[in-house]
C-alpha cells in the first residue's frame, strides 16, 4: 500500500452504539495540529471514517477483538472519537496489577516521609 505524503497517522479510540474500535486514522498534515480529528469529522463530503490496523471490541461481552487491516466506518454511527493517548480502558486484570503496585508503592513513600 503507498504512503500518502499529505497526511499524518494519529492513533484514534472510536465509539459506537456497540462497539469500541481502536485504530489508526490519517489526517491532512496541512491542518492546524489542534484541529486535525475535527476537521475530518465535520467534512461534510465525508460518509465513511477509513481506520488501519482496527481493532473492534465488542461494548457489551468478553469476546475476543476482531482485527482489520483496513475498516470503514460510516459517520452515522460514531458517537466519538478521539486521540488513544487520552484514552482510559476499561479495568482489565493488568491495570488492576498496575493500580494496586501503584497504591503500595505511595503507601510506602508516605511512610518514609519526614514528619
């Protein structure tokens, strides 16, 4: 597949009614930076959102996510999108890891603190 010179791939989180997909969607680099998913999504000649390396999961089971190379997704049925890096998941058993690591680890420097 060619690269496309014009544009920047940003790492997206899209919801939908049912789903939760993450991916990669490329964006005009001639956009001003904080404006780049919002000018995209109000294009009003825009039916589809392309998505790379999409990953789907499903909102309401556990079941595995399905992965696409390439998805597309129509503009009716996003609720929202924005940037992974501000995303929050949902609690899986290695954020909990995390978040109990972390509480023990303050607990710790609140004890060696000097009074």
């Amino acid at each position: 597949m060619a690269k496309n010179i014009d544009t920047v791939p940003i790492e997206v989180c899209i919801l939908t009614v049912d789903h939760d997909i993450k991916g990669i969607v490329h964006v005009s680099k001639y956009t001003n930076t904080n404006r780049e998913l919002t000018d995209l999504l109000n294009d009003k000649e825009r039916r589809f959102l392309a998505v790379t390396n999409a990953e789907i999961y499903p909102r309401n089971n556990n079941q595995s996510p399905r992965k696409y190379n390439f998805l597309e997704i129509h503009m009716d049925y996003v609720l929202m999108v924005h940037p992974a890096a501000q995303t929050v998941f949902k609690d899986s058993g290695k954020s909990q890891e995390d978040i109990t690591r972390f509480r023990e680890l303050r607990m710790k420097l609140n004890q060696t603190r000097p009074f």
